[in-house]
C-alpha cells in the first residue's frame, strides 16, 4: 500500500501521525532555539512576582513589580519568536498541502474544515507529550 492509498483510506490517522511529527519537529526546533535554563528562571521570577504582587499593599512596590514582570514577558516573548520565524513558511506549506489532501476526505465543518480539528487536537496532545519527555520549560 502506498502513503496515497494509506491517506485516503485513513485520512483521521493519517492527520494524527502527521501532527505528530510535525510537533515533534517543532518542539526541537523550539528547544534548541531557546535557552530552557533561562525560560526556567523567568518563569520562576515571574511566579515569585506574582506571590509578591498578592501581598503588596504599597503603590510604588506595585509599579516597581509590574514594570519586571512586563520586561520578564517582553523577554520570553522574543526567545519564543525564534523558532515561530523558522517553523512559520514550513508550516504554510504544511497546511497547504494538507488542506488539498484532507478537505475533501473528511466532511463536515466547524468553523474550520474538521481535519484541522483533528490536526489542533493531536497537536496539543503530542505538545504535552513531548515537552514532558524533553523536560523543557
């Protein structure tokens, strides 16, 4: 059997498995582009933050804590902006090809084309999957 054959004979497999991959790729792509151990310790200050902004009762130590906490997220954003950059055009085509090839085997639609449902909900899953697995931040 080919991967033709396969796809149209098992078209919600098949988006599963590609998903899979597809995140996978993704995921080590993102952990070889960000720095965990810095992720890690921003998070960690950013909890720290939090606790503290519970308990503040002082203006001042308010504007002084939420100025970090903006310049803690505004870093994080820019190590995650990275691996989007590289993963974006590939993805493009990506999703290109698979609109072609699963639009019209799987009926229906929500919104979106249902084999993009099926595509975000392996996704997410094999997102937690692997991030536990690589120990990333």
């Amino acid at each position: 059997m080919t991967i033709s054959e396969l796809i149209i004979s098992y078209p919600i497999y098949a988006i599963i498995i590609i998903s899979f991959i597809a995140t996978f790729v993704s995921t080590l792509i993102t952990k070889w582009l960000v720095n965990q151990e810095n992720l890690k310790n921003i998070k960690k200050r950013q909890k720290e933050i939090q606790t503290e902004l519970k308990n503040c009762k002082d203006d001042c130590k308010l504007k002084e804590l939420n100025a970090e906490m903006m310049q803690l997220t505004a870093s994080m954003f820019k190590d995650s902006f990275k691996p989007l950059i590289i993963t974006m055009v590939p993805f493009l085509i990506l999703f290109y090809w698979m609109s072609s090839e699963f639009a019209p085997l799987i009926s229906g639609k929500f919104l979106f084309p249902m084999w993009i449902w099926y595509y975000l909900g392996a996704s997410i899953v094999a997102s937690i999957l692997y991030r536990k697995l690589l120990k990333m931040a």
